[in-house]
DNA sequence: TATTGTTATACTCTATAACTATA
DNA sequence: TATAGTTATAGAGTATAACAATA
C-alpha cells in the first residue's frame, strides 16, 4: 500500500519545533535554485547531444574553435575554465571527426593553433541547433525580456570568476 | 616570453571565416551561463563549508531534516532529487555528528523518520550562515530585488522538473 | 623560469543493479 | 508488485603531478 495521508503522523507535522530563521530556508537560498537548474538544463543538453556522440562540454570546445579561429588548446582551457590536461581527449575526439585541424605556430614551436574544417564548421552550426531547441523547451515559461534578463543576472554572477584569475 | 600579441596572426583574426549565426553563440546560450554560475557558487560553497568537514549536498540534507521533522530519506531523495544510494553515506556522517536521529515507523516498519536533534539545528543554523555570507559574497553586485528576480527565473527553469517526475 | 601539450592517476559525484524486509 | 534502506560497483567529471620540448 501506499497510505502517505496516514503515514503522516503529528511528530512529523510539528513545524512548531522548526526555528523560524530556518523554516524554508533551503528554498531561499539562491546557489541551490542555481544548482538545480543548471543540473536540469545539462541533463537537456547532454540528452539532445547524444545522438551526436558528443557531450556539452564538447560542443563548447568546438564552438570555441569555431568562434575564435587558430586559438590555441591552452586559450581554450583558460576560456572554459577546464584543465588543461582533460581537453586532449575532447580535442582527440573532435580530430578523428575531422571537425578541426591542429597548425604549428611558425614563431612558437611549442603551441597548436587549432582552425575549423568546414564540416567542423557544418557540425557546429548543427550541433547548436540541437541545444538551442533543448534550451527553448526549459525557457518556454519565459519571455524574451525575462531569458535576456537571467542571462545578465548569471554573467553577474560568475564575472568575478574572471577577476579572482589573477 | 609572452608576446601575446606579436603571436596573434593575421589568420587567427580573420572573423571573416566565422558564420554570423555562430559569432559568439555559446555565450549566447543560458545554459552556459548557468552551468558556469553554478560551479562557481559550488566552489564557493564548498569551501565555505570545509571548514565544518561538511559539503554543500550535506546542508542541503540537515536543511530537509530541521525544515521538515519525521521526513524519511527516501522522502529528502526525491526532493533534491538525489539517488537513494547516495544518500546513506551522508546521513552516517550526519548521524556520526548527533544531528538526527532516526525514529522507526509504528504503522510502516519499511520506513526510518528523521529527526533532528538540538545540536542538528544549531549545526544547520550555522552552516547555512556560512553558505548565506558566501552568497552575500557572490551576489553582491546585484541589488536585492535582481536576487528576488534571479531566484525567480532560475525557479521557472527546473519548475518543468517536478513536473516530468510523474 | 614559465608555458604548452601530454600522460598517468586519484578522487569525487552520480547512476545502476541487486538484495532483504516490508507493504 | 511496489517501496525503503542498503551494499557494491561502474562510469563520468575533474584535479594534481610530472614530463619533454620550447620560450
């Protein structure tokens, strides 16, 4: 059986033991609303891209290659705030593919410049695709304003993930 | 040396290669503006919590137990939305500390309620404190009411989630 | 000395499967 | 059959340390 209604005994309904300073206070916080939704947006994005092979994080180093040609694994790691040593099996990932091509940099032997081939370029364009409409499903309680305006709010929050990188 | 500058190449300033419908569309996308706000916040939030060996899951499962008395753990699980499995490490280390204690059921011998002690209230105090001036910390460059308004939106966003639970 | 790209590795987080007891 | 609590375990995700080549 499943009886909640009688389950739920006066002990368990005794809110007048719960201090008032604490009394939803999970719910208030802002960081748990930003976890949940960022979890329940990836879990979307990771479903849509699947069939690709390919995981958000994925799209995002590609989409980095795409946007900012002959950039450099290491730029990208600082962009993405992701180590250096987890992007070489992403960027291996990508390679097989053929979505970009690696460059030696004629003035400094040690760096790869990383450019799109324009199946990368193709693959991309798709790829976002399959986000932005995972995206529109989780934002259609939303208006055009309000989706600009959490946009905003979130840069708000991690911009000084940028400055604390001195 | 670090000529950042000097290492800039004609090709790799050549936007002219890059889509219009691509130019900067990952920073265009809510989601990774929500997943980067949520791993600064957890990073936040985890080291604020160090110090009282505990982490952000674990507050938020003292939290359920001192907001809601006689909840069981299968009960908190679907709440945040947590894997049974996963929470039976988190509540020894709760229970190791004396915050709750576990009252079994007369009318289901299935189930453990959950209730907190004194110390498990003053404990969730305190530790909230901390995650609360760690958030003072990284919402302090939006006013009071762009934090009611932020909370809002990031509520409509996984709002959809209690819904697919079906 | 510092940076790049890389390998190896450890650690955490989360998910799945299976089990017993109970409903 | 379904649920609760538990154990064991596998798989991602992420972090650190070390290395050779180059600056």
């Amino acid at each position: 059986m499943n009886d909640k209604t009688s389950r739920t005994t006066k002990a368990a309904n005794d809110v007048s033991a719960v201090p008032a300073d604490i009394r939803e206070a999970l719910g208030e916080l802002v960081g748990y609303h930003l976890r949940r939704a960022s979890v329940y947006d990836m879990n979307g994005a990771v479903a849509a891209l699947e069939p690709e092979g390919a995981r958000p994080i994925t799209m995002s180093v590609l989409l980095s290659i795409v946007e900012h040609p002959g950039r450099t694994s290491a730029d990208i790691c600082r962009t993405l705030a992701i180590k250096r040593a987890n992007i070489v099996a992403l960027l291996q990932v990508l390679e097989a593919k053929g979505l970009f091509r690696r460059a030696d940099d004629p003035a400094d032997q040690r760096i790869q410049r990383l450019y799109p081939t324009p199946e990368g370029i193709e693959t991309a364009r798709h790829w976002l695709g399959l986000v932005q409409a995972h995206e529109a499903r989780i934002l259609q309680r939303m208006s055009q304003k309000e989706r600009r305006e959490l946009r905003r709010l979130l840069q708000l929050v991690w911009a000084d993930e940028a400055l604390d990188e001195t």
